[in-house]
C-alpha cells in the first residue's frame, strides 16, 4: 500500500468543505461593504448621525420658566442624559458595576443586558437567534437587535409597505438588518453609551401621543424624567414593546404583566434586589394621566394666538374690513419680527423654520401664576353671576337673540350650522340640504358645555348650537405697563368649544372705555384741566352734512344745567361731557388721529359720534393703550415672546419692544388722577369695597355698548393695567338689563388684582404709587365732585 506523502495536497473535498464553511461569511461580508457603500440604498451620511432628524416638539414657556404647552406633529420633547438620573438618593441604581439613571436600568436589563460590553451588534444574541428562532423555530427565545440597532431603526425607519411578495418583503427585511447593522456601528462609533441610550429614551413611541421619555413621564405621571421611581421607569419601559397592548391606561392587566417583567428583569441584572422585585411588583400602577392635546392646558388661547403670529403670511386686503385696518396689519407683519417669524427665517440649511417639529423652545412674557389668577377670575365671574343672568333671562323670555326677526334669527343658525364639521361632513358626503337640516333637527347623544361642567345629553345638532350661542363669553388681557410684556391673556372661557379668541381676534364696540383718550386729547391739545367746569346740559353739535346730532344718555338723567368739573363728567361717563369736548376739538379727525397714537390701531371713523365708543377694538389693544397712562405718556407696544432658542439650546432670536411719546408725563398724570376718580367717585366705584382694594391707587373706566351688547372695563395700577370684555359670541345675545360693564366686566379684574396682590412674590403690592412727575399741577375738585350723589345705573352708551 502507497503511503501518503508528508505535505501533499489535500483532498478537493476538504477544500470544498472550507469553501462551503467560508462562503457565508464572505458574502455576508461582502453584503455589509455593499450596504454600507448604499448599493442597496442611501445611508445615513455622518452629517445626518450628528444630527439625527426627528420631529421635536416645540416647546412654549412662561417667564417663571414653566412649560404652557406645546407645539408638535409627535408630542416629543429631549433631555440630555445628566437630567435622566433620579433626584433623590433612595431611587439611584447601577448595572454591570456603574450608575445609571433607573430609566436606564430598566432599559439596558429588559431590552439589552449586554449594553455596555458590545459595539452596536451583539454576535451572541444574533447566534441565538439563528439557532433557536430561525432554525429549530422557537419564536419566544427572544431578537438580537441591540438598544443602538433599535436606535438606528427609529431614527431611520424601514420600508414599510406591505403591497409586495412575501419573497421581495422578506430580502428587504434583510437589507434592513444590513442596513441597521452598519448605522449601529455608525452610531457606536460617533457617540458615547450615554448618549446612545438617551437618544433612544428620546425617540420612542410611548403611546397616548407620547414620543421621547419627556413627554412620556409628563403624560403618565405629570413628572420630570428624574422624579420618576423604579416602578413608573419600568412601566414606561414596558410600554415601548407595544404601546397599545401594554398601555397603563387602556390595557391595565397587560401593564402590569409588563412591568413586573422589567422590575424581573431588573433584578436579574442586579440593578435591584430581588426583596426589591418582589414589594415593587406587589403595588398597583398609580397614574397620573394628562394627555396632551392643544384643547387643554393653561394659556390655550395664548398658545392659538403664538401659533397663528408665528405662522403668519403677509395680510391680504380681502380679510380686511377697511383700508385703514389692512394697512395697519401690513405694518405690523413687516416692522413685528414675530409676526410670520416661521416665514421670515431660515435655518442653516437654507429651510424655513416649522413650528411643529424644529423643537425650538420660546420664551413669552406670561407669568404662568397671574395666567392662573386670570383663568379663574374669569371662570368664577361667569359661572356664578354672567351666565345664571343670562340662563334666567332666557328661561323668563324665551327669546335668546334680541331684536331680531325670524328671518335673521335663521341666518344665525344656518350661517353656524355651515360652520361646524358635521356640515362639512355631511357635504362632502354628497347629503342634500334637505338631508342636512333633517339630520341637524334629529335628536342624538351629544357633549355639551356648561359652566358646571361637560354634560352627556341627547340633543339634536341644532340645538345644541342653540345651548352654546346661549353661553356668555369674555376676554382678558393684563400688561406690565412700562415694559409692554404681556402677563396674562385669556381669550375666552374654554378653547375647546368655543375657539374664537375674544382678546386679540375678536373686536366689538367699545363704549365708553374710549372716552379717557377724549378726555387726554382735550388736556392735551385744548388747555381744559380736570377742574374745568362744563355745563350739564345736552350738547348738539352741527356736523359736515348738515345734520345736527346729539348724544343721548343711557339713562334717566337730569341735565341740571349746573357747572361740574370735567372730572366729574368722565367719573359718571356723561355722554354729554364727551360731546361737549368733541365740539370744542372741532376736528374729528384730530381726536381719531391723537387716539390712533395713544395705542388704539384699529379703525376709527373720523366723526363726532367717535366720542361715545362707536368705533371697535381688541381687549389686547385697549389694555396696550391705557398702558400709555401709566408709562408716563409712553406707549410700548405689546411684547409676549422675549427670545426663541433652537433645539440645542443656542440662541436664535431675541425680541425687543418699540416706544414712542403719545402724550407728555404731566399730562398722562393729570389723566390718572381723573381715572382714580372713576374709581373712588363714579362708574367703577364697587371695584375697592367688593374686593378689598382699598390700599391700592388704581384708575378705571367702564363701558357698555349700546342695549348692552358689549361690557367693559380697563384698570390701571402703577405695576399693571388689565381689562376685561364680556359679551355674547353674537351681538344679539346679550342681556336686557344689568349688562353694565361695572356689573358684568369689572368683578373679573377685580377678582384677578385681588389675587395679584395676596401674593408678594409677583413683585406687584397695594402700596405701589403712579409716579408723580417734578412741577405737576394738583387738581382739588373735590368739593364738585360730591355734589351729585351717582347711581351706576347711569353708566352705558347712547341709543
């Protein structure tokens, strides 16, 4: 027999079993350098790793440094890794011989216990999961992706559509994993673990409009992420796997299950004991839900209105009732920078900014405390005194709106019917208005708003828009007078039904509130002095056309004929008093003009009926106006955003205030002196006795628009002004009697100064005085102004 040489060649089947052994690993290889050249598609490039795209919610704060709400496409929000980490010593953990925030413990022991020893792909799980899943076909031994492949699959999401071969879905989902592989080592390569697993806290999907571990906590446990204990971190943990299946608020059992599972796990790893395990799984889930939505929150129609600011285009004359309002509003989109401020600004890339997934942070004005002390004043005012009148007045009279015909009472209703979705739903349906109106006139289940609460009733569509035409409306506004910040804005008593925002959008009559700037004008440009005596007589005045006009009283009042002051007139809000004034000035078109100057931007007709509140105007726009007389006769224009930061923090824009002289410092004075008088002597004289003001030195005016349509009432304090609508979202609903702004409007700024002023920490106190400036002239018409004893029934607007 041959013997076998020392150092022949070996047989072809050895070699054939190495090529056999090889050939895997050499196109498997070969697959990774061709995936990640992006033969089979584009990867990541090292720009996009350093700066991963995902929408981040854009985040609103308040001057105190509170979150008022936010902007989002995925309610999203980051925290770096240092703020992840427990704030109190009892909740520290560690694994695998260092310390770790407990989010992240629960995280590394339930989905990647290896975390810290791998570079983004874990070869032993993958082994595992070719033998036991693939081969012997054991689905519950677990994945291989790694906490840094989850990571890569979220930032880069697979192709999902499902419209293909069972074949073609499953090669994609190789290239896939191919593609996972290399951004995981990408990923491992550009960042730290740290980093790496805050990344993924940050990304995931929580469930209930929760992305990123943030807005989770927020939303199940209204908590930062470090006062988060062990069992909510192993609740939150659980949830990612499946956010419906294992969600704490619709799938409790499954929850729990879930996260008994990490806090096993947990233990398992030694980031807890198993004594630990045991009383931890032992308590129930305890949540404290609040879901975010844009309805809901504080500062709802402040949000709306940042919103629609920042988002603007340039105005278009259409949407404008006059010339004079339109081109107010082209001035200010193009001298404001925050108006369009999303339009007007572009980021590195050349992009424009998008409030919805940029997460930019914005700094505003609002002192979430006094937004508070706003909210409830006027909730209060309306639940327990506007909308009982209102509801017994309707159930005495049957009549909601007054002074219509049937004809106008029907467009009112159609006209709201054509403005709610269902209209819209039933239309794009192809439903017929016969269909339509039948549909609207059959009774179903329905939510329906009330001052006590949501109420389930069954209702037919149009009368349910009937119940809310019924309920009463109100807008408020208060602004640090010599800085033009705006502290508190309340646009109307619930965003969720009723979305028309009364303080900026809406504008209505103004009534009497304009008669102070009349009054500065005749202080001003005409000599007169507070102290200057008019005769109460009724006024008639010749105008351009020919006609003769005179102002009547909204109520029985005796024209004496006696002298009085011109502050004994502005403290009762004479009408007769305004128009004597108007035909001293001569000019209405000198008194429009100086008005337009003190603040007031929004049209007014150049006639002398302008003196009695005519013309309209925003609760945002007469509080920034009565703003001038405590800024010394300047007038600042309204500021509620102060700077807006990207995502990483740096500084992108800061906002500053423009100024300009209305009046001279004596003369904004002598004007404080008169509205205190309103106060202590006329219209608004409940506003210190009803809500122990009586320290304070504060200034005032009420209006009512005419059959008392409309209820005013502004108030000046040296640190602050703020003022306060009431009214029906149509003018016809309103109230017969006792709709005076001193019954209906007032009671909400005095409640709200009340609160102010309880609290020291807003800076703002009763012994706060108006600035007195050098060489002003004291009036002392005292003696006048007792002697006539007033009523506030007189208080209102012509007929």
């Amino acid at each position: 027999m041959k013997k076998k040489t020392q150092g022949a060649p070996a047989p072809n089947y050895v070699k054939w079993l190495w090529y056999a052994a090889l050939t895997p690993f050499v196109l498997l290889a070969a697959m990774l350098t061709l995936t990640a050249l992006g033969a089979f598609g584009r990867m990541p490039s090292f720009e996009e790793l350093e700066n991963p795209r995902s929408n981040i919610a854009t985040e609103i704060y308040s001057e105190d440094g509170k979150v008022l709400g936010t902007f989002f496409v995925q309610n999203r929000s980051y925290v770096q890794y240092e703020e992840l980490f427990a704030s109190d010593s009892v909740t520290r953990t560690s694994i695998n011989g260092r310390e770790v925030p407990p989010i992240v413990a629960a995280l590394i022991a339930t989905e990647d216990a290896r975390f810290d020893s791998h570079s983004g792909i874990d070869i032993p799980s993958l082994i595992r999961v070719g033998v036991k899943t693939i081969l012997l076909q054991n689905r519950s031994a677990g994945g291989g992706s790694t906490i840094t492949q989850q990571l890569a699959k979220n930032l880069f999401p697979r192709d999902t559509v499902r419209r293909q071969s069972a074949l073609l879905r499953k090669g994609k989902l190789v290239l896939a994993k191919f593609k996972e592989w290399i951004t995981a080592l990408k990923l491992e390569y550009n960042y730290t673990k740290e980093e790496i697993a805050a990344m993924y806290l940050n990304i995931v999907e929580y469930g209930s409009n929760a992305y990123g571990i943030k807005s989770a906590a927020h939303t199940f446990f209204n908590k930062t992420p470090d006062q988060l204990n062990l069992q909510e971190a192993a609740v939150l943990v659980g949830v990612v796997n499946a956010p419906t299946r294992y969600s704490p608020v619709r799938n409790y059992d499954n929850a729990m299950a879930r996260r008994n599972l990490v806090l096993a796990r947990m233990a398992e790893a030694g980031a807890i004991t198993h004594a630990e395990r045991d009383s931890l799984s032992a308590l129930p889930i305890t949540l404290n839900y609040r879901p975010v939505s844009h309805n809901d929150g504080q500062a709802t129609y402040f949000r709306e209105m940042l919103r629609q600011v920042m988002n603007a285009r340039p105005p278009k004359r259409r949407n404008f009732y006059t010339e004079w309002d339109y081109e107010q509003a082209v001035k200010e989109y193009e001298n404001n920078p925050i108006y369009g401020w999303c339009h007007k600004n572009t980021k590195a890339d050349g992009t424009p900014y998008n409030i919805y997934k940029d997460g930019l942070k914005i700094y505003t004005t609002i002192n979430s405390t006094m937004q508070q002390y706003a909210e409830e004043a006027m909730l209060k005012q309306l639940r327990t005194v506007i909308q009982p009148k209102m509801d017994a007045q309707y159930r005495s009279t049957k009549v909601l709106f007054q002074n219509t015909s049937a004809e106008e009472r029907e467009k009112i209703v159609r006209q709201a019917m054509r403005y709610s979705d269902r209209y819209r739903a039933l239309k794009e349906e192809g439903r017929s208005e016969a269909e339509i109106d039948r549909i609207f006139r059959t009774p179903c289940p329905t939510r329906v708003f009330t001052y006590r609460g949501e109420r389930d009733t069954i209702l037919s569509p149009r009368d349910s828009i009937l119940h809310h035409k019924r309920i009463m409306r109100a807008g408020f506004v208060a602004i640090e007078p010599q800085t033009g910040r705006v502290k508190a804005y309340v646009g109307g008593p619930n965003f969720r039904y009723f979305k028309y925002d009364m303080a900026k959008q809406g504008k209505r009559q103004i009534g009497s509130t304009i008669k102070p700037f009349v009054y500065t004008f005749a202080i001003d440009h005409l000599g007169l002095t507070p102290c200057t005596p008019v005769p109460n007589l009724p006024v008639t005045i010749d105008t351009s056309n020919g006609t003769p006009w005179s102002p009547k009283e909204a109520s029985k009042v005796v024209y004496d004929g006696e002298m009085h002051p011109l502050k004994w007139g502005l403290a009762r809000s004479r009408n007769n008093y305004s128009a004597w004034i108007m035909k001293q000035a001569k000019q209405p078109e000198a008194v429009a003009d100086f008005i337009h100057n003190m603040g007031i931007r929004s049209f007014i007709d150049p006639v002398y009926a302008l003196c009695l509140g005519t013309s309209e105007s925003s609760v945002f726009e007469m509080v920034s106006a009565y703003s001038t007389f405590a800024n010394g006769g300047v007038h600042t224009d309204p500021i509620f955003v102060t700077r807006i930061e990207d995502r990483q923090g740096n500084l992108i824009a800061t906002f500053i205030p423009e100024s300009q002289d209305a009046v001279s410092e004596r003369t904004a004075y002598t004007m404080l002196t008169m509205l205190q008088s309103v106060v202590t002597n006329g219209t608004a004289g409940r506003l210190k006795w009803q809500f122990d003001l009586g320290d304070a030195q504060l200034g005032g005016k009420t209006g009512t628009s005419q059959r008392n349509r409309d209820a005013w009432f502004m108030c000046v304090a040296p640190k602050l002004v703020a003022g306060a609508w009431v009214g029906g979202e149509d003018q016809s609903v309103h109230p017969t009697y006792g709709g005076e702004g001193s019954i209906m409007a007032l009671p909400i700024v005095g409640e709200f100064f009340s609160t102010v002023y309880k609290n020291p920490a807003l800076g703002i106190s009763k012994q706060d005085r108006f600035r007195r400036p050098d060489r002003v002239t004291e009036y002392d018409c005292e003696e006048e102004m007792q002697q006539s004893q007033y009523t506030e029934e007189e208080e209102g607007f012509f007929d």
